[in-house]
C-alpha cells in the first residue's frame, strides 16, 4: 500500500532521525500535533505500528527500521534527481 501522499514519509524520516516529536515538528516547520496526527494517519495506512511512543521518547518498531532502511536511501535519490534536473 503506497501512501498517499510523501509529506508523510518524510515526516516519518524527521521522527526516525529526531526521535522526538517536537524536534521534527520543528525541522518540519511544523506543530507537534501536526507530526503525530500525520504519523498515526501513516500507520493507520499501512496497518502496522511504526514508532512505540512514550511521554518522554520515541523509538521504531522492527517494522519502523525497516521502513527507515529503505526510505532514507529512496528519498535522498529523489531528491539528487530534483536538484539535477533544476540545475543545481
């Protein structure tokens, strides 16, 4: 299942490398809320649990790591391939 829409995958990505919340609504330039109603519409969407949430931390689930693992890699390509494209 693809999800619709890549503004969740990457905030997924700022969440898995942050690992807090705030700190990757921040680099999102977005609210706190915002990142945990995006991250729990994505696992709604995949069916499966991504991140285990305390008050105080986050860390990926296996299915989490696995997401992240192949992720990174796909969206740094994605982004290379914008950049030469547009010239820089």
């Amino acid at each position: 299942m693809l999800p619709t829409d890549l503004t969740s995958l990457g905030t997924f990505l700022a969440v898995a490398e942050e690992r807090s919340f705030t700190r990757a609504a921040k680099r999102r330039g977005v609210s706190p809320s915002a990142v945990s109603h995006s991250m729990r519409a994505l696992e709604e969407e995949v069916g499966v649990r991504l991140l285990a949430r305390t008050t105080r931390s986050v860390a990926l689930t296996e299915a989490g790591e696995r997401l992240l693992s192949r992720l990174r890699p796909a969206l740094m390509e994605v982004a290379e391939t914008l950049g030469q494209i547009a010239g820089r």
